[in-house]
C-alpha cells in the first residue's frame, strides 16, 4: 500500500507559485476548525456563565421575599448561608425566633407593675398600640 502525496497549487499574485502538499492542507483546516471550535466554546461559556447569574439573582430575590414575609430584615440575607434552599431555610428556621421576640412589646422591669406590658406614653397618647 502506497500513499501517494497530492499536491496542490495556489498562485500568488500571478509571480510565485507556492505548492502544498495535501498533508499541508489538512494541517491548516485542522488548525482553522480547531480555532472555531475554541471561539463556539467560549461563546458557549459565556452564556452558561450567564445562565448562572441569572439563576443566582432569581434565588436571591425569591430568599428576600421570605424574609420579609418573615418580617426579618433583608439586609440579614448577607449574613445568611444561601447555598441552597435547605441550609437557607435553617437559617431563617434559626432565625426568626430572634425577630418575633423583636416585634413583642417591651415589658417593664420598674415599677409596681413590674412584669407588665410597658406601654409607650407617647404613642398612647397618638392613639397607636
């Protein structure tokens, strides 16, 4: 079995001849294919890199309105372990104890009614609870 080399003329500009063998040629597709396929990957990337993004700022927005469902603040979300649904939902599980002991009224340590709900002379005096 031989392999015979083909061999391929370009000219150039009309004054040179330059030949390439088909070996030649294959290299130089092969190197043009694999630059494509380089820059199709990349592009490829990208949009997974964005797809990503777009994900991470949907879950970010849904935790915020937990918390305020919640009534936690969601300037708390930073501080929250929001690697996935489940460990940010032991966060808040942890969490909201704290803040509804937050909205209770405060209650008098002085005074002969002590242990009673303290009511604020001002906002009684506004009509507000």
């Amino acid at each position: 079995m031989s392999t015979e080399v083909q061999e391929t003329t370009v000219e150039d500009t009309g004054k040179n001849e330059k030949t390439f063998t088909q070996e030649d040629v294959n290299r130089i597709v092969q190197e043009r294919l694999s630059r494509e396929r380089k820059v199709s990957s990349d592009a490829e990337k990208t949009l997974e890199d964005r797809e990503r993004e777009l994900a991470q700022k949907e879950q970010e927005i849904a935790f915020k309105a937990v918390l305020d469902s919640k009534g936690i603040p969601k300037e708390i979300y930073e501080a929250l372990n929001c690697t996935s649904e489940e460990a940010f939902n032991k966060s808040i599980e942890i969490l909201e104890p704290y803040f509804q002991k937050l909205k209770e009224p405060i209650r008098n340590a002085v005074g002969p009614t002590r242990g009673a709900i303290h009511v604020d002379p001002i906002r009684k005096a506004m009509g507000l609870k």
